[in-house]
C-alpha cells in the first residue's frame, strides 16, 4: 500500500460521472487503524470521513482509545468488524516438532481467554447469546457493527440485536473488567507493533 501522500495527486481528480474527489482504494490497502494512519487520512482528504472500520472487540477496548478519541473530536464513527472473534478465534498455532512432523501442518487450538469465564454466565441472565452480548456491547460502545458470517444461526443471532435493549452500565462494567487484562487481535496482529 501507498502512503496517503504518495497519493495525493489522484485524490485530486474529478470522477467524471458523480463528480465527487476520487481516492484508489487500491492505492489503500486497509482502513487507518492507528492514529497516526488517520491523521494522515485526514490531512490529505478533501472531506472528513465519516466512518473508520476497525476490528474491534473487548480485548481491543483500551488499545484502541487513542484512536477512538481521536475519531470522536472529530465525529468520525467507529464500524466495528470481528467483535465475535474472541468467541472462534483465539487460536495459536502448534508447530512444535514433540506433536508434530517438521513438514506436517499447524494445527490451531483456541486458547480461552478472560472472557470464557464472564460471557455465558452473563449472557444467559440477560437471556441472550454470547455473540449477541459481544455485538450489544460492541453497539453501547457507539459503534456501527460490520460482520459476516456463512452460519446460519449467526446470522440469525446479528439479525436480531437490533430489537435488543440496550446493555446496562453494569453488564459493560463486568465485561470490560474481564477483557482489559489480555489482549487479542484476530485478523491484523502486526497492528500491535
């Protein structure tokens, strides 16, 4: 991917058909994730973006507040993607040779995390899913929720929050307790150098 700068000269163009300033998303390989990346966003846009996609989840929460402070002072709305990740997909991968052949394949293995012990417990008081408690508390956070899914009852279960109530201080209270000792990205680790 290019730095915005280097750049900044096709943002110029006129799209001949909508007539509005044209960016290359190809030109951009992901949405900034880093205050400094959207810094840079910002400089060179000709209008503030409205909506920064991040993967955002619990364990993000507090990596995250530089960035989510410096969305808001700016009202740029944060669209969460993978908050359900903590529930498939906190995997390491064993290649260790005592298990396994030097040219076998990894193996994942979900690792649990803080909030294994929190969420059913949680989310069976309220009476609700696991993965509708992530995406409510995703939501409390002010966030536009992004997910997809190829499982049938996923998607029933993201269809359905939006007749939800919203969560409590409380319940958001337990949850960010348990997540803010441990830290996890699903789909982007190198953000975290």
């Amino acid at each position: 991917a290019l730095p915005i700068s280097r750049v900044e000269h096709r943002g110029q163009q006129l799209h001949p058909c909508v007539g509005f300033r044209l960016l290359l998303m190809q030109d951009i390989a992901k949405p900034p994730t880093t205050v400094k990346q959207l810094q840079e966003v910002v400089k060179y846009a000709t209008t503030t973006p409205s909506v920064n996609q991040i993967e955002f989840n619990p364990y993000l929460k507090e990596a995250s507040a530089p960035l989510l402070a410096f969305m808001a002072e700016r009202s740029i709305t944060l669209e969460a993607c993978s908050s359900l990740s903590v529930m498939d997909s906190l995997l390491v991968y064993l290649a260790d040779s005592l298990f396994l052949p030097s040219d076998g394949p990894l193996t994942p293995l979900r690792v649990p995390g803080p909030l294994d012990a929190v969420l059913p417990s949680l989310a069976e008081s309220l009476a609700i899913t696991p993965g509708q408690l992530l995406l409510c508390w995703a939501r409390s956070m002010g966030a536009v929720l992004l997910t997809t899914t190829s499982k049938a009852e996923r998607a029933a279960e993201v269809l359905s929050i939006d007749s939800m109530p919203a969560l409590s201080s409380a319940v958001v209270a337990q949850i960010d307790e348990a997540a803010k000792s441990f830290h996890y990205r699903a789909f982007s680790p190198h953000m975290d150098l």
